[in-house]
C-alpha cells in the first residue's frame, strides 16, 4: 500500500475522533462497525474525501461536499433519531434496549 493510502486504522482513528470530539458513540455492533468503517475506507481511497458508506457518490468533492462525513445531516439525525443515517454514530444515551432502524434521508 502507498504511503497515502489510508488504512483500517486510519479511518477507525479517524472515527473515533469525530466521536469524542461531538460527544457521540460508535455503532457498537462490531460488524455494523467494521463494515461501515471499511465503507470509508474504500472511498477515501478512491475519491480522497470521506464520503458517506450509505450514499452513492458524485466522484466530485463540491457536489458530495454536505455527505462527506461526518455529513451535514448527522447532527440533526442523532438529535431527532439518536444515530445517523448509516448508523456509525449515536447519540451518547441511546438506548441499545430497542433495535436500531433506518431513519428518513434527510438529503433532498
Ligand atoms: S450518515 Fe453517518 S456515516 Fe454517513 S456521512 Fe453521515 S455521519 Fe458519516
């Protein structure tokens, strides 16, 4: 691998810091997580931006400028729904008690 290629570890430091820095928790599902994770990693290394692991990219940074994650829409899904819309972020009280569903797109 080149040296600016990203790596799982990268992306999960990566992650892990969004997350601490927004007072939110990472799926703790450990697949849900790897493959979301892996998800990111495929795109930063193919379109060198974060985009999103759930939504299709444009392949032009300006056009997926509000999906690079953490996307424009993670702040109001975790407060409206407790996670974003792919599920790698939650709400730092969510509770794990109820099963974790899809939420609306809240992207036009
Ligand atoms: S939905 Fe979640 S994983 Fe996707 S870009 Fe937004 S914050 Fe990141």
């Amino acid at each position: 691998m080149s040296d600016n290629k990203k790596a799982l570890n990268d992306v999960k430091s990566y992650v892990e810091k969004i997350a601490e820095r927004n007072n939110w928790i990472l799926n703790p599902d450990k697949e849900t997580l790897q493959n979301l994770i892996e998800g990111l990693m495929v795109n930063i290394n193919r379109y060198g931006y974060y985009n999103c692991p759930c939504r299709d990219s444009q392949e032009d940074r300006n056009l997926d400028k509000d999906i690079i994650c953490p996307c424009r829409y993670s702040e109001p899904d975790i407060r409206e729904f407790g996670h974003c819309y792919c599920a790698l972020y939650f709400d730092e009280d969510y509770d794990f008690s109820k099963s974790v569903e899809m939420i609306p797109e809240r992207r036009e």
